[in-house]
C-alpha cells in the first residue's frame, strides 16, 4: 500500500467501505453522490417509527404487547441516530480516514507495516464475523415473515392488523385504511430491516478499523521504544552530538507519533461518543425488554426465534461497544511497558528525557466514552450487563 488509493482497495477495509458507500457516509464520494444513498436509507429507516408508535398507541392491549414493539422502536431510534450523526459529522470522519492514510505512507520499515498489518487484519477479522452475523439476523427475519405469508391464506382484503402483524418482523400498525394492505406493509417493514443491518454494520465496521488502526500505530511506538539502546553497552556516551545519538533521534520520532497517535484517539471518541451515549442508554431498555419476550416465548419455538436472535444480536452489538475501546485502553500505555523493558540506561540524558516524557503522558489511558461520562471499558460492560438484568427483573415483576 504504497499509495493513497491502494490503502482503501486493500482487503483489510472491504466491509466499512462496501457498507459505508452502500448508506452513503463514506466521505471519499462526492457530496450528491452521497446523499442520493443516505436520504433513501436515512428514510427507510426513520419512517418506520410512525408505525411503530401506532402500535403502540393503538394495538397494544396489555404488557406484552407493549414489551414486543418497543425494542423495535429502540434500535431505530438508535439506528437513524448513528447514520444521522456520522452524515453530519462527515468532516470528522473524513479527518480520520485521512490520518489513516498518513499513517500507512509514514511507515519506514517492513518490520512497522507487519505490526500495523496484524492489527488490521484482527480488525478485518471482526467486522467480516460480525457483518455476517447481522447480514444472518435481518435474512433470518425476513424468511421467517416471508414463510409465514406463503404458508398462511392472505387472499382476504381485509387482513386485521393483529393477523398482519404476526406475519411482519415489525410490529406495526398504519391504521384502518391501510391495514389491508398487507404487501406494501411487508416490504415498508423488510426496508427498514435492510437498513438498519446495513447502518449498524457500517458504522460498528467503521469504529472497530480506526480503533485496530491507533491499537496498531501504539504497537509501532511500544516496539522503538523497546529497541532503544539495544545496540549500546555500558560504554555509551552519555553526552554525545545530538546529530550522532540515534537513540535521542528515534525516541523524538516516537513522541512525536505518540502524540499524533493519541489526536487521532481523541478524534475518534469525540465523533463516536454521542452514538455511544444513546446506543448505550437504549440499549438496556431494549434489551431488558427483549429478554422478557424471550422467557415469556419459552414453550414456543416458533415464535421464540425471531425475539432471541434480536436478543443476541443486540448484546454482540453493545459488547463491539466496549471491547474495542478496551483494546485501545490497553494499548495506549503500552509505550510506557515498552520503555521500562528497555535499555534506557543505555541512553543520553537527552534521550531519557524525551523517554521519561512519553511515559509521562502514558500513565493516562486513552477512553473511549459514551457522552464522555462513561468510559467503555470491559468493567463498565458488566455494570450495564447487571443494569440489563435489574431492569429485566423489575419489568419481569410488572408482567407477572
């Protein structure tokens, strides 16, 4: 990859490319190119709200009613905000797509493009698994709607929305006029299931590459930084040329890509941090709520599919949330493990100087947060996993 252009043909970035011009946020397309995708996906999936809220106002008769439509309504919600956000802060994303690129072409050595190479293809790893995983959810449930359309009789004209929203992977309701159109109600529905698997494997692919990028570029400074003063032995000079010291000259090249590697850190989580906030408050609810559907649908194989599917894809979904900002916290103080397993004392003042700096600024993780109050961390996840299971507890309660 040694041009700009071959950095995003590169198999390592496939899906967030392919999903993010498929929703039209990839930022390399111009701007009417980009909305002629966003504003039909953008649609697809907020429009599907309205009859969702109908439900809700009008068709739910008790708990369970209002326990099977309102998760659906979450991952709208959630799902528009997220292709919403990223169009409006398409700049942002842009800048880090672009530092990106910089940081590929920057590299000197063969032994740096390995390093940053394995993190990228970790990264490919996952979002492949996961966009697979999801792309199976949302086939999953449009199968199940189309089987149930076919096996069952719709010839009747006037198909009750209670019969129609059986056969629906949506609970919805468009009201007395429309309720016997049951086709153009299924296809409104397998739209908005279309997009919102495409937006949150865009976006969760996107998040996960630049954070396996800053986990690589980290690796690449904790790897100089480990190698200083190797090739010194306890008669080095301690005051030579500043022109001459190679330790001095590589230590300044890390700080000063430690401090970018650390900007771009900082890009990241003030672009994804609003997302994370409403995914991550949204998410217990709706996940709660989902789980309740679960147990209530037990004895019932059929209908226990569809809600336990959710149910898992909801919770992967929160957990690639979490366990890549872990990663980059894990990373970011990197540097300083390397320097301590170094030969420091084999170097200039003015080299450990620039050592001792680095670590300094390496004593503070880089986080990733949700609305910069909760930081995403592996802990966290298991406090919102014990929330989850509070709030299912208490609602469980309200059902009994």
């Amino acid at each position: 990859m040694n041009e700009r252009k071959d950095i995003w043909q590169s198999r390592f970035y496939t899906v967030p490319r392919t999903y993010m011009s498929l929703i039209g946020i990839w930022p390399y397309h111009a701007f009417r190119d980009r909305c002629l995708l966003f504003v039909p996906m953008f649609t697809f999936s907020i429009t599907i709200i309205v009859p969702q809220l109908l439900y809700l106002l009008i068709a739910a008769t008790n708990l369970d009613d209002v326990f099977s439509c309102t998760p659906s309504m979450w991952i709208t919600i959630i799902f528009s905000f997220k292709i919403g956000w990223l169009m409006l802060n398409n700049s942002k994303l842009k800048t880090c797509l672009r530092t990106m690129e910089d940081d590929w072409l920057s590299l000197n050595t063969d032994i740096e493009r390995s390093i940053l190479r394995r993190h990228t293809a970790y990264g490919r790893y996952i979002t492949l698994t996961y966009g697979i995983f999801m792309q199976c959810v949302g086939i999953l449930l449009i199968t199940k709607s189309l089987v149930v359309m076919i096996l069952e009789d719709t010839s009747d004209a006037t198909i009750s929305s209670l019969v129609a929203e059986s056969k629906l992977p949506l609970r919805i309701e468009y009201g007395k006029t429309l309720n016997q159109y049951l086709y153009p109600m299924a296809l409104h529905c397998y739209l908005a299931v279309f997009s919102h698997i495409s937006i949150t494997i865009a976006v969760d692919s996107c998040y996960i590459a630049l954070i396996r990028h800053a986990c690589g570029m980290f690796a690449i400074v904790g790897y100089t930084l480990e190698h200083i003063g190797k090739d010194s032995d306890s008669n080095f000079d301690l005051k030579p040329d500043k022109m001459t010291d190679d330790n001095y000259n590589k230590a300044l090249a890390c700080l000063r890509r430690h401090l970018h590697v650390i900007q771009f850190a900082e890009l990241i989580e003030s672009t994804f941090t609003n997302i994370f906030l409403v995914s991550v408050c949204l998410n217990m609810i709706g996940g709660s709520m989902i789980g309740i559907q679960v147990v209530l649908n037990l004895n019932d194989t059929k209908d226990i599919v569809e809600p336990f599917a959710i149910y898992i894809a909801q919770l992967i979904h929160l957990f690639l949330q979490f366990w890549p900002a872990q990663f980059l916290s894990d990373y970011s103080i990197l540097p300083y493990e390397s320097i301590c397993r170094s030969n420091w004392y084999y170097t200039s003042k003015r080299c450990r100087k620039l050592l001792f700096l680095i670590m300094n600024r390496s004593v503070l993780p880089c986080k990733i947060t949700a609305g910069k109050v909760v930081p995403l961390t592996i802990a966290n996840f298991g406090t919102v996993l014990k929330t989850m299971m509070s709030y299912f507890t208490m609602l469980r309660s309200f059902n009994s």
